[in-house]
C-alpha cells in the first residue's frame, strides 16, 4: 500500500524451536521500516518491507562494552583486569558457537502462507526444505581491543576454526578448567598493546587480584510503560496479569486483540486494513500450535527450555486472535547471595585494600538493538522500546566488541 510513503507486504518474524515452544513470537510489521523513509527519502522503497535480506551467508558473535579495573605498579606500568569470559568446551578441546547456519527464501514458507491468506488452504507449519539452504562457512576474525589497545590474547589460547560438520567454533590450545575454556583475565600494558599474563604476574601492590568489578545492582530500577505511550496501551481486553519468572521477577500484562495492541495501534491501519490481519492471526491461533515444527531440529545437541512461566493461557473467550503484552517487570523477590552455576567458581578472596585499582571511564556505547527478552504469544515490540528507551542511554566501560 502506499501511504506518504509506500509500505511493502514483507514482515519479518521471529520463529524458536525449544522444547516446551516452538513456532512465531513476534514480528517487526512493515510500517515500522517504512516509518524510517519519511525522515529520510533516499531510502523510501528500500527498507526489509520491501527488500529481501542480503545477508551474505553470514552469522556474527559481538561482545559490547564492558568494565574493566585498571591499575599502576610502583614502576609505573599499566595493568588491567577484565571479567572471566569462559566457553564450554568438549573433550576435543572445541566450543561450538554456531551450527546449521541456513539461509531462507519466500519459497521457504512466505508464498505458501501469501496463498492461505487468499483462500482456506492451511499453509503447512514446517519449512520447505526447496526454499531453504545451508552455505558453506568460513569465518573472518575482526581484532579485540581493550581500552583502545590491541590484543593478541586470544589467538594465543585458541584458533577460530571451521570444523569438519561445517559448524564455527573455537580451538582452544590450553587445557579447560571445571569443563570451560578461559579467556584471559590480567593484562599488563605495552606500548599500545595489551599482554596477556597469568595471575602471579600481576604486581601485589596493584591489587588487582582482590578488587571485585562492580555488581549488578540487587535493586534494579523496574521497566514500565512512561507516561508518554501510555495511551497507546488502553484498549486493552482483559487483565491485569502476573507472571512470577524464574529469575526473580515479577512481568505484569494485559490480553489485547492483535489489532488492538500498542505497537499495531500507532500506526493508525483503516478498518479494513486491520480486518485483513486480524483475520490472517485468528487463522494462525486456529490452525498453527505451539507443538507444530516449524524449524528443522539441531543436526547435534540437544533443544533448550524457556522457562515455563514465560508461557501463559488466555482467558476464557480470548484463545483466538489475542495477545498478551507487558507493560511492566519488576523485582519480585530477594535475589540470592550467589547463583549455583553448572561448574565451580573460584573462591572469594580478601579484599582488604591495599591500593584501589581504577574502574576505566565509562565510553558511550551507540545501542541498535538493546536487550529484549521474548514474552511468548506476544508481539512485544513495545517492550523492546521501552528497554531500548532506558538501556540506550546507558554508559557502560572498558572491553570493545569482539566480532566473528
């Protein structure tokens, strides 16, 4: 259609398969990419409403800024402390950080759904393997910088590699500790570059070894709806709803009708306009189940779980064409004292100060995508704003990105 702007038919959506839920969660509507061209003409007509994704085969593993201690020995030289970054790895010394990379056309499951919308022939939930290809890898290793400086730490301990199954991982060349592969965490400075070294090699009198990095807070301030979008989220048709989730917190929610929800509601569709979607999401809520496979299994491992609460039931009349939304998260109990992990975690030691080592100044960090956690049966677009909102101005420090 075209409004000021033309608004291509392209929705690009986000399938899971676990093992408590597999099939759509949310979806990005094509207004949302058309939206962008009225600010900005050159791209009118080009944004993924209309254009496929061009994505080069490709898959990418980044790690954001993070903090880091830093701190001078008594002869001036420079060291710093970064957090355990760690992998699991298996008894052939690899971690495994991507496999059964795949690349889908409209031949996929977009035509077979394109024609369900025209008639009452139930598009199939599982992906046509004709519309689906698997590319062979190879990988590019971009640098790792911390504080500006280059290190070579990393190749030191381990090599990325393609492997034979044509999945991407690591090599490591030490042998793991507790089943993990670690990454280094001392570094002394030289020149513009950055050594790794070992623990007994950091300087006593930085005492760096006995300053913790700072720690989440166990208050964190609750996400909610600002005063701003709240008129966005009033045609709600049943709620509120709690959800206590498995990592303390509290979600409270509402049932809207697709068409009614927040981020659909912005976009002001015509009558007719939300009957023809509201329409295609009942046909789904009928005819596709949560149960269905949708995406191909793992060629290895096994499938994840989402915690269970994160999964809830309509109300009673609402099982069809509704959608539950968030509008809030909060602390909903007292967090433990320490998370019992998998693997053991090294003792704490004293922290007695001896010299406070400096937490490196926070650097501004550009945020296009921010965290966003999947509420299931929702289209939660909303709920990503609202975090992108508070998380995009956050300042957080020390280690760059690494890119695979």
């Amino acid at each position: 259609m075209t409004t000021t702007v033309p608004v291509g038919n392209l929705s690009w959506t986000l399938f899971v398969n676990t093992q408590n839920f597999k099939g759509p969660v949310a979806f990005s509507i094509p207004d949302l990419w058309a939206e962008l061209s009225k600010e900005y003409s050159a791209i009118e007509g080009l944004g993924l409403d209309n254009q496929p994704l061009m994505l080069g085969d490709s898959g990418t593993m980044e790690f954001g800024w993070t903090r880091a201690l830093k701190q001078q020995d008594n002869k001036g030289d420079t060291y710093y402390k970064v957090p355990q970054i760690q992998y699991p790895m298996n008894s052939d010394g690899q971690s495994t950080i991507m496999q059964d990379l795949t690349i889908y056309s409209k031949d996929a499951l977009f035509h077979k759904f394109s024609h369900w919308q025209q008639s009452d022939q139930v598009s199939p939930t599982q992906f046509d393997a004709n519309g689906m290809r698997k590319p062979m890898l190879s990988h590019t290793f971009n640098s790792l910088h911390i504080d500006d400086m280059y290190t070579s730490a990393f190749y030191d301990i381990a090599t990325p590699t393609i492997f034979d199954d044509n999945s991407f991982g690591l090599q490591w060349h030490a042998p793991p500790e507790n089943g993990m592969g670690l990454y280094p965490k001392y570094f002394k400075q030289q020149g513009n570059a950055l050594l790794a070294i070992k623990e007994n090699q950091v300087p006593s009198e930085t005492n760096l070894i006995n300053e913790e990095l700072p720690a989440p807070s166990r208050n964190p301030e609750a996400y909610e709806v600002d005063s701003a979008g709240q008129e966005l989220f009033t045609d709600y048709a049943s709620g509120p709803y709690t959800a206590t989730l498995n990592d303390c917190s509290k979600v409270t929610y509402y049932w809207y009708k697709f068409t009614d929800q927040p981020s659909i509601k912005k976009y002001n569709l015509t009558a007719d306009e939300k009957y023809k979607l509201q329409t295609m999401v009942e046909k789904m809520h009928t005819h596709w189940k949560s149960t269905d496979e949708y995406l191909a299994p793992p060629s290895k491992g096994n499938l994840v779980s989402f915690d269970d609460n994160l999964i809830v039931t309509p109300p009673e009349g609402l099982e069809v064409g509704y959608v539950p939304i968030v509008v809030k998260q909060e602390l909903a109990c007292d967090l433990p004292e320490q998370i019992d992990l998998p693997w053991p975690v090294e003792d704490k030691v004293d922290t007695s100060p001896i010299k406070k080592p400096i937490l490196t100044e926070p650097l501004p960090q550009k945020s296009n995508g921010g965290v966003m956690s999947i509420w299931f049966l929702a289209m939660l677009m909303v709920i990503r704003n609202l975090m992108l909102e508070k998380i995009g101005s956050t300042k957080v420090s020390g280690t760059k990105k690494k890119s695979f």
